[in-house]
C-alpha cells in the first residue's frame, strides 16, 4: 500500500478510523470490484462462448443428417474436408462470439461503477440506473 497509494500504512489506518477514505483506495476497489470477474465466472463465459462457436460450426452436420444426407460427406474426400472446415469454423466462431460479448461485458463493468459512484454521492435520494 505504501508504494501504491503514497501513504504508510499507518496513515492509512488511521485515516480508515476516522471514518475518511483515502481516493485511491476507493477508485481501485471500485475498479477492482466492477472490472474483475471470478475465476469461476470467467471459466463459464469462456466455455460458453466456446461450446456455442463449436455448436455453430457442427450446425451444417446436424442439418445433412435432417435432410438424409451423410453428415460428414459421402466419400474421403468430403470427409477430410468437413472434418478440418469444422476446427476452424469452431475457432473463428469463438472469437466472433467472444468478440461480440466483449463490449457487453466492458459496458456492463462501467455500469457497475457509474452504480457505485451513485450510491456514494446520493445515497438516500432513490436516483439510480435501471439494468
């Protein structure tokens, strides 16, 4: 603390008993509260965003095996081709995903703190952000 927020820890304390908060703890605990995700929140998005690009790119497969055909190509040939096509589907759909949920989530964070600054400035007025 003493190298990130220029003050000894004491200093801190003692600030934090009086009932003042020094700013840079309360920007980087707002920001450390909005912009950070669990290990276990970002594991679901990431195999979320990975099991819907992989269900995408498997999409042409399980439309031929509806319409009676063989889903990966009558011969070697076809096979060969769909089974690689489908990796690579599977990546660049994940990353098309995974770039479409980016701002979302970044927008949310920023909702998250505009909520905090709110409720530190005007507490007991009832203003707020609807989600």
């Amino acid at each position: 603390l003493v190298d990130l927020f220029r003050e000894g820890n004491d200093a801190i304390l003692a600030r934090v008993e009086r009932g003042e908060l020094p700013v840079t703890v309360l920007a980087a605990t707002l920001v450390l509260a909005c912009f950070s995700r669990t290990p276990r929140v970002g594991t679901l998005l990431f195999k979320t965003f990975f099991l819907t690009g992989t269900l995408f790119a498997f999409l042409p497969a399980i439309l031929r095996g509806i319409l009676g055909r063989p889903p990966f190509g009558s011969n070697m040939r076809q096979a060969v081709f769909f089974g690689v096509s489908f990796f690579c589907t599977a990546a660049v759909n994940h990353f098309m995903i995974l770039f479409a949920w980016a701002p979302c989530l970044w927008y949310y964070s920023e909702l998250s703190i505009a909520r905090g600054l709110l409720s530190l400035i005007a507490p007991d007025r009832g203003v707020g952000f609807a989600w």
